[in-house]
C-alpha cells in the first residue's frame, strides 16, 4: 500500500481520481483461494450517480477528505492500516453490489465474497480508479496506467492463498495476456453466443492457462487462470442463459480443483 500511494503522490500516475485511497484488493485475500480480476476500479467506488463524493454511511473506501489529510505524503501509518482494513473488509461495509452481485452469482455458492470468512476476492490489473470510463481513456493513458501497475498483481498473488483467477471479459484477458509470455489459450464455447436480431451472433469464448510469473513477479506457486469474453456487467445483449452457462463451466472448474 505503501508504494501504490508513493506512485499516487509522485504524479507518475495520471487520468485517476489522485483524492481516493488505492484499491489492490477487494475482500479478504488473506482467505480467499479464488480471485475475480477486472481493469481497475470504478469510480462510484467514490462519487455517486452524479460525481459528489460518497460520504459517511454511503461511503465505500477512504480518500483525502475522510481521513483529514490535503496530500497522501501526509498519510500517517495508522491511517495506511485504515485503507488496508477498509479494502480488506469491503464486503462487510457498503459494497458495490450493483456490480459485484453479477460475479456473485456467476460463482454460484462454490465460492463467495460475502461472510466472515469469505473465500473469494476481487483484483485489479490496475489498483487506481479513473476519473472516466475505461473505455473512454486515450490508448497512451491506458498504456502508461497499465505499465506503472504491471506488477501489482503478481505480488498479491505472490504472497496470497490465492490459486485460480477467473478474468471477466476481453479487455481483461487482453491486457492480463500482455503480462505473460505465452497468451492463454481460447476456445469458442457452445452455448455462450449473445443473439442479435440483425446480423452473426457474437460468439463465446473460454480461456484457460496456467501461470507461475505475472508482470515481472516470480510466483511461490502456480496459478490457474480461467476467463470468458463478454463483459458480463456491461455487453450488450448478455442474456441469462449464456450466465448460466459460463457459470457452469466456472463452478465445474473450482469444484475440480477443490479450492
């Protein structure tokens, strides 16, 4: 935590909301054995529907302003404590359910964020949230964002339980493949089509890999990794039989490796 608000603090890292804390994780990873892994964090993880910061109960993670300070240099250690619980408890304060409820149900009880001993977290490729959409950022911002953060992934995983990954949708699986040196491997999937009125279905596909080295950092283990293409949160025409289906195939995949 240290080192991601050093990066904060010294502008190397740009297009962020620079008053709200890092998020490296989301949930328990101390417990967890299973991992969701998005781009980064979104910023109503700070502001509302209209762009005002969360505050008192509605607020989900630590900034500048509730922790009294004007800069991160001013951060005392007790207060770097605070963000860690705060990240670490996430899920038992005012999560963001709009969104984590989809990957909730996507493991299907086989694993969980919830509860006092939750056996799954959320992970980002980068641990900062944007002032805009992802989406919406210039290709050099994205680059620059994902190369200042190209290791914090891996020393999560490096000094965690944690031992399967599950990637949700292409962008992920597109900038986590540009951290290893052989990209995982595809498979378009019966059943994971999304039907369109007009035009080809947009196909489904399953990726699969194994990984002992993420970003430069060198594994105590092997990881499995496991994602799909559609973005389950946001692309369009995702129905709820093509869910069920990569839920299926997820929840057969943490079953037989009895995490």
């Amino acid at each position: 935590m240290t080192t991601l608000i050093d990066r904060l603090e010294s502008g190397e890292i740009s297009q962020v909301l620079d008053w709200g804390c890092p998020v490296p994780f989301f949930g328990d990873y101390s417990s967890a054995s299973v991992a969701t892994v998005g781009i980064n964090p979104s910023n109503r993880e700070f502001v509302n529907v209209s762009g005002a910061e969360l505050s008192d109960s509605q607020r989900r993670l630590p900034t500048l302003s509730s922790l009294g300070r004007s800069s991160w240099a001013e951060v005392s250690g007790e207060q770097l404590v605070e963000i860690v619980n705060a990240c670490r408890l996430y899920f038992r304060a005012n999560p963001y359910d709009r969104w984590f409820q989809v990957l909730e149900r996507l493991l299907s009880g086989t694993a969980t964020f919830y509860g006092t001993n939750p056996s799954a977290c959320h992970l980002d490729l980068i641990p900062y949230a944007t002032e805009g959409k992802w989406g919406n950022l210039p290709a050099k911002d994205q680059r620059a964002l994902l190369n200042g953060s190209r290791d914090a992934l891996g020393l999560i995983l490096r000094d965690s339980g944690i031992r399967m990954l599950i990637l949700n949708g292409a962008s992920v699986v597109r900038e986590f493949d540009r951290l290893l040196d052989q990209p995982l491997t595809a498979k378009e999937m019966e059943g994971w089509a999304l039907p369109r009125s007009s035009g080809s279905d947009i196909p489904g596909y399953a990726y699969t890999g194994t990984i002992t080295e993420l970003g430069g950092v060198e594994l105590a283990e092997s990881v499995r990794v496991f994602g799909y293409n559609h973005n389950l949160q946001s692309s369009f025409g995702v129905t709820a039989e093509v869910v069920r289906n990569i839920s299926v195939w997820l929840c057969a995949k943490i079953d037989r490796a009895q995490l």
